[in-house]
C-alpha cells in the first residue's frame, strides 16, 4: 500500500513539474525534485540533497528520513556505507 502510494505521488509530482514548466506562474524544478526524491528515495541523488540541504532544514531532512527518503544503504556490519 506504502509502495502504490509513493508511486502516485511520485507521477502527481511529476505532471505538476510538467505543468509548472509550462506556465509562468509556477515553478517546475521544485516538482520535478519532489518527484525523484520519492520515486527514487535511496537513489545517491537522493542521498547528496538531503546532505546539501540538511545545513539550512535540519528539521525537514528529519521529517523526510523518517519517511525513508534520502537514507544512504547500509553495509553488512550495518556502519553507512561511503558515496
């Protein structure tokens, strides 16, 4: 159910970043990254935003790593792994 969820809203994302590079009144940039942060919430992309950005939103990296967004994998001994 998790999973059909975060798909949908990974493609709602993405029709409002086309929308939004159409019109003028909307920024399209910030869907589109909304977008791949949760269709792909593991991808290294992911990894490197939520580290660019957690200086400036520590508390909106939080809220996005406890939904499981921008987690960098684990090796077998469980220490993160290095990107």
């Amino acid at each position: 159910m998790f999973l059909i969820l975060r798909i949908v809203l990974g493609i709602v994302f993405f029709i409002l970043g086309i929308i939004g590079s159409l019109l003028p009144i909307m920024q399209g940039w910030i869907f589109f990254l909304l977008s791949a942060l949760v269709l792909f919430p593991r991808s290294r992309f992911a990894i490197k935003a939520c580290q660019k950005i957690e200086p400036k939103m520590p508390r909106m990296v939080a809220r996005l790593r406890r939904w499981g967004i921008g987690i960098p994998p684990e090796d077998r001994d469980g220490d993160p792994v290095e990107t």
